[in-house]
C-alpha cells in the first residue's frame, strides 16, 4: 500500500494531461475508426511513457532504441511508403493526367505557413512544421530530421494527427468556400484503357524527373515509386500483397508506438508545441483551401464546369481525403460519384508532397 501511495504522490498534473490525450486518440480510434492502426498505439504509447518510472522499469529505453533504429534514420518512413506506393492504383490519374494540377495547387498551405511560422521559429524548424500541411507523415519526419528540428515529436505527432482527422478538418472548410450549387456539380467519369507499359514507365520515369528538378525528395519519392512498380510489374502479386497489407500495417504500428517517445510531457507540454499544433492545422487548412480555389478559378475558363470539391483532395491523406470528398458529393446528390475524380487527385497530392518536401530540402539544407 504505502508503495502504490509513493507512486500515486508521484504523478505530475502534466502527464494526467498526457494520459487524456492518449484516451482521446484511443477512443477516435476505437469508437470513431480514425486511423486506427495508426491513433491506437500512438495513444496507448502516450499513456505508456508518461506512467511513474517508466525510466526506471526500462520503457524509455526500449522505446528509445526503436526510435533510434526506426525514425531517427529514416528508416521507417522509407519503408512505409514501399507499402503506400503499392496501395496506389495511378490508373485513374494517367486516364485524366490534366488532374495532376490540383495536387500541385493543394501544396499552397506548406509555403503559406512557412513565411508565416518563420516570424516565431528558425528556418529550419518553420519549413519542417510547414510541411505537416502536406498531410504526409512520412515525409514530415523525414523533413524534420534532415533539417535537425528542435521540434521533431510535436510535428511528427500533428502530421499524423491532422492525417486521422481529415474527415474533421476538411468538410467545414470545403463548405465555407462553395455554394451547394457548386458541390452537386457532376462530373463524368469516361474510363479509358492505360496500358501496362504505361503503368510500369510511369514510377520510373517519376523517380528520374524528381532526382533531376528535386534531388533532395529522391529517396521518398523512389521508395514510393517501387512500391508502386512491384504492384505494376505484374511478376510480385504475392509481394505487392504483402507490401500493401503486412509490411504497411506493421510499419504503422511501430511508427505510432515510435512517435509517442516524443510525447512526454516534459517535452510535450510546452507554448512551442501548441503553436506548432496551430501552424500545422493553418497550413492543413490552407493546402484544403488551396486547392478548392484553385479549381474554382480554372471553373472561370471552362464549358463543362468541375465540381471544386475534388481541388481539396490534393492533399496526401491517401485515400481518406478522395472518400471524404466523394462522401461529401453524395450528401449533396446521391447520384453524384467523385470517386475516380478524387482519387486521381488524391494520387497526384501523394506525388505533391513528397516533391515539396524535397524542394523544402533543397532551399534549406
């Protein structure tokens, strides 16, 4: 008894407050299905490093090593995205490449919120933590650990955080800049055959053109790009299987659990790492917005209108942005199906946001 006492008088107010943080991600992965796979261990790891003494019974130091040997050189978000590139079908895009645009316009956030975040930070943390508006988790650890951010566990925390909650962020954001006339746009959808030749050149001839204008964003790029080529080459159907269930949920795992050594309270609990949380959400903000926009202004020189949702999924978040917006246009109009437009979008923000982060690399390393 007297021993359980000692721990109790032991427990700050700071890490009560990490334990709530960690059931709220808990219980948006269980009761509201957000990233589950991804929210789960993050939360149950927030509680976990914030329990007494978890220092002294050896938790810190496992999760450290880990840390180490799976973030601190990359080497997790490298793998993850073998396993995203072998999730995406860029079928839909090269039918209708022209939508390519919208992932380039929904990067807008990312170079808005680092001219703005360089009043508070340095360089290199304000280009690290604008580009959580890439809704790309991978690519914002990889950033940040390039550009040495002091702040590496707050932006790894808000780039997934934001990511599971694109059903939250996007919809009131999307309503307040169209009308409802706008959002029951229709927008056919005309199949045309992409060959296999095309699909196999297309991650290759990507890589070669991000190593040249983007040097910097080659190894997440190339990584994301053979995945995608083992899905294609139509010889490792059993490998891409596994790349795209097995590897990619194991990773996730380990980068959720990973990330929560970067939420202790100590380090967590600071006016840094709300700011961060504000700027992140700006930036996710203005990357949605960005893109909306933009498909509203090319709206002014078109016949056949576009409905401007299908601008906000230009972000990374694949593919829980491109079935938010489908969802939203079927609220709209039930006979209303943005799908095939949405993930085409979708696919070319995953491209997006890689190059910005090698282009952020470029200007800042």
């Amino acid at each position: 008894m007297e021993a359980i006492l000692q721990n109790l008088s032991a427990i700050s107010w700071q890490q009560v407050v990490m334990w709530i943080i960690g059931g709220i991600l808990i219980f948006l992965a269980i009761k509201k299905d957000m990233e589950p796979t991804l929210l789960l261990p993050m939360g149950f790891g927030a509680i976990l490093v914030n329990l007494p003494f978890s220092g002294a019974i050896g938790v810190d130091g496992a999760l450290t090593t880990l840390y180490n040997a799976g973030i601190a050189n990359e080497l997790f978000p490298l793998i993850l995205f073998i396993g995203i590139g072998a999730m995406i079908d860029f079928g839909p895009l090269l039918a209708n490449p022209k939508l390519m645009i919208f992932g380039a316009a929904a990067q807008f956030g990312i170079f808005f919120t680092l001219c703005f975040a360089s009043m508070f930070f340095q360089t290199n943390d304000a280009a690290s933590i604008a580009i959580i508006g890439a809704a790309d988790g991978p690519t914002s650890i990889v950033v940040a650990q390039k550009l040495q951010s002091n702040y590496i566990g707050a932006i790894m925390v808000a780039a997934y955080s934001y990511m599971a909650l694109v059903p939250i962020i996007q919809p009131p954001v999307i309503k307040l800049l169209t009308t409802k006339k706008e959002r029951k746009i229709r927008m056919e959808y005309a199949p045309k055959e992409v060959s296999k030749l095309t699909k196999i050149l297309f991650p290759i001839v990507i890589t070669l053109i991000a190593g040249i204008t983007a040097p910097a964003s080659v190894a997440l790029v190339g990584f994301l790009m053979f995945g995608n080529l083992i899905r294609e080459c139509g010889v490792l159907n059993s490998l891409s299987e596994t790349a795209q269930k097995v590897l990619a949920n194991l990773v996730t795992i380990f980068l959720g659990i990973t990330i929560a050594t970067q939420m202790q309270a100590e380090n967590f609990l600071r006016a840094e790492t709300l700011l961060i949380l504000a700027l992140g959400l700006l930036a996710f903000i203005f990357d949605t917005a960005g893109g909306v926009l933009f498909a509203k202004f090319i709206n002014l020189f078109l016949k056949k209108k576009m409905n401007p949702m299908i601008g906000a999924a230009g972000i990374s978040a694949f593919p829980m942005s491109g079935r938010v917006i489908h969802k939203m246009g079927l609220k709209e109009d039930p006979q209303n199906f943005l799908l095939m437009h949405t993930i085409a979008v979708n696919v070319s923000g995953q491209i997006a946001s890689v190059i910005a982060g090698g282009l952020i690399l470029n200007f800042f390393l």
